[in-house]
C-alpha cells in the first residue's frame, strides 16, 4: 500500500509533476477542487476513508455526478498508459494538448497524462469561467510543430460555434486542431453538423472514469477495448478498467464482474445496440428509462429528437411527476437560444417515432442550464427547478 495524496487541481504545474511520479510509482494523486479543502468535504481516514490505496493505483477521480452520488474511482498507472497510448493511435500520435476542463475529472486528467506520456507541456486555458474568447487566445499558444488536440464538453463546444459565425479568430482556433474530442455527454447532431461544415475534425467519444475517460471514439472501440450488450446494457472490457471505487469493495464487485473466461467487465448503465459492423450506439441511461401510462420511455432518446430541433441543442430532459400518467418527460432550455413551443417540441417526438408517452409535457426557459464543475448539466438541480415551476 502507499500514500494517496490531494493536490489542488488548479495549480497544473503540480498537478502536472505529482501525476508524473504517480505514473513513475510514486504516491497516488487524488485532484481536488480549488474550493474545497477535501473532495467532497471529506478527509481521507474520515468516516473510514482509506488513506492509502493498493501501489498499482495511480490517480483517484471523483466522478461528475451528474446523473448519481459521486463516486471515487481509482485508476492504475497501467489502466492510464494503456488510455492515452489508444488514444495517440487512434488518433494522429502523440501531440500538444489544451487543457479546457478542470483537472480534477478524469477527461482533464487525461489531458495532463497524456501530455506527460507524449514529453509535451499542455496550454491551460485561462482560469474563470470558459469563454470562446479565452479557448482562441489558449490555442495560439500552441506550436504547429506537433499534432494539436483538445477536449471538450458539447456546451463548450457550442459555444465556441456560436462565436467561431461571427470571430475568424475563434473560427480559426477550432480548425486548427488535428483533433477535437467532445464527450462527457452527447452531442447534438445539430453542433456536430456546424462543426463539420466549420472544417473542424470533431471526434465524439464514449467512456467514463470507469474506463479512464473516452474508449470507444465516433463508435468504435479503441485498440484493446471489447464491447457488449448484456440485457440491453452496455459492458466495457480491456485495460483502460479501473481497478475499483475507494472504501467500497461491495460497489466494485457489483459494478466490475469477471466472466467464466477470466475477462473482467465495467457495467456501464447504459443502454446501447451494436450494428452489424460494431458501432456503438448509446440510447441513454438505464436509470433513465420512465414509465409513462404504462409505456416505457427513454430520456435520452427524447432528448436526442429534441435537440434536433434548432435552439435546443442544449437542451436537457428529464421526468416530472404527473398524477394521470406516472411520469412524463419535460424539458429544461436556455431561453436565449430557444424560440420554439412545446407543441413544437412534441412533434418532434412523433417524427422521430416515439409513442405519445414520450411527448415532454412541461418547457423551463432558463437564463442559463445550471452545470457541474466538469461542464456537463446539473440534472437533478434540473430536475427540482422543472418541479419547482410547476408546484
């Protein structure tokens, strides 16, 4: 066993350097928010949190969140390399990479250790809260001499478009990668459509700490990864796996199960369907899925047919109570990027072939979608706000 120690994830250069002996075999780095003294309030040794981890561990992330209680995963020095080298073969090599999400979740993580495995130094962009303006003014910063890549969440990403239609220079900045990931949720096929029509390659990838960040990129497994559907589920296997959640041995005996072959999996709570030709396609989250007038209802695909409708490519769904039906999809929107009305709403649902249980019965116009740390919506603080408009 050794040390697991907390280093402000704000301060990358440390970050940086802990993450490098972490990686080396040195004590395990647990990143943690400028604003709190403790992920999640809590010290290690508090409440029977360990204060040492197994010697293969290497880094501890908390999970966003944003759907669930936060989680602490723990990740191998093995299960990181194994992460960033798929990724640079998927990819164009080894490159330069902008640091554009908050190192204390593993997609920024990741930025930093592929960084340290590819002998480059990540641009950070600017503290505060992201701008296109401040991401252009980042990526000027990088050399050419070597493949650039970013990764991002599809809110930055949209906003970077919106700017990039009226800034050459943000416009230039996107198209300059090599590479964009967008993931940590899914992206609208209306911003995916913009962005290639921009000239930006924009790669949309699938994973979670569990899996130390994106391993399946527009479908497709990388290099070592094996995909399956197990009762609808989506299962992840390879050596990108996390070892387990701290302090919880019952969790990761539940959420990591070896098959008769020895092979270990990561129950993702997904729901998702390979095509002949082995594309993933993710529906939604299991725990997602409502009952409305007896017909099962799939948040997440509602979701996707509502943002093809123009202005709502932000746009979260989640369920509200209703007396008659059980429970009923509603909507939540940025009030300044959507005009359009719930009966519009609606028949976009039909169009794309959803019962009518899967109609959103409720529209919550917002000044701005409250988000987490890690750039993705805060659906349950959604969630209240929808029924609080409504009580």
């Amino acid at each position: 066993m050794k040390p697991l120690r907390r280093v402000p994830a704000a301060d990358v250069a440390a970050l940086t350097e802990a993450l490098r002996e972490a990686l080396a075999g040195g004590d395990a780095v647990w990143p943690v928010p400028a604003d709190t003294a403790a992920p999640v309030g809590v010290e290690p040794g508090a409440s029977g949190l360990p204060t040492t981890v197994p010697d293969d561990i290497a880094l501890v992330v908390e999970t966003s969140g944003s759907t669930d209680a936060p989680k602490r995963v723990m990740l191998s020095a093995d299960a990181l390399i194994s992460s960033a080298d798929a990724t640079a073969d998927r990819l164009d090599g080894p490159g330069r990479w902008l640091l554009a999400l908050p190192g204390h979740y593993v997609a920024g993580a990741q930025v930093l250790v592929r960084s340290i495995l590819a002998g480059t130094a990540p641009v950070s962009v600017d503290d505060g809260p992201f701008t296109p303006e401040g991401f252009a003014e980042a990526s000027a910063r990088l050399s050419a001499d070597t493949p650039r890549y970013a990764s991002l969440v599809p809110v930055q990403l949209a906003r970077i478009l919106d700017r990039a239609e009226r800034d050459a220079f943000v416009a230039a900045a996107l198209t300059g990668y090599d590479a964009v990931l967008v993931g940590g949720q899914a992206l609208a096929p209306e911003l995916a459509v913009r962005a290639d029509e921009l000239g930006a390659r924009i790669v949309r990838t699938y994973g979670s700490s569990e899996t130390a960040g994106g391993c399946v990129y527009d479908g497709r497994p990388l290099d070592g990864v094996d995909v399956r559907i197990v009762d609808g589920l989506v299962e992840l296997a390879g050596p990108m796996l996390a070892a387990g959640y701290l302090g919880a041995p019952e969790r990761t005996a539940l959420t990591f199960p070896t098959d008769r072959r020895g092979i270990r999996w990561y129950r993702t709570g997904d729901l998702g369907e390979l095509a002949p030709d082995g594309t993933l396609r993710i529906r939604g989250r299991a725990d997602d899925v409502v009952i409305s007038g007896g017909v099962k209802v799939v948040l997440g695909e509602v979701e996707r047919a509502i943002r093809a409708v123009p202005g709502f490519a932000e746009a979260v769904v989640v369920a509200v109570d209703d007396a008659e039906w059980g429970q009923r999809p509603a909507v939540a929107v940025a009030a300044a990027a959507a005009s359009a009305a719930l009966a519009e709403l609606a028949a976009a649902t039909d169009a794309a072939g959803f019962p009518p249980a899967a109609r959103p019965v409720r529209l919550l116009r917002l000044d701005a979608l409250p988000q987490l740390a890690s750039g993705k919506p805060d659906r349950r603080r959604i969630a209240r706000l929808l029924a609080e408009s409504h009580a």
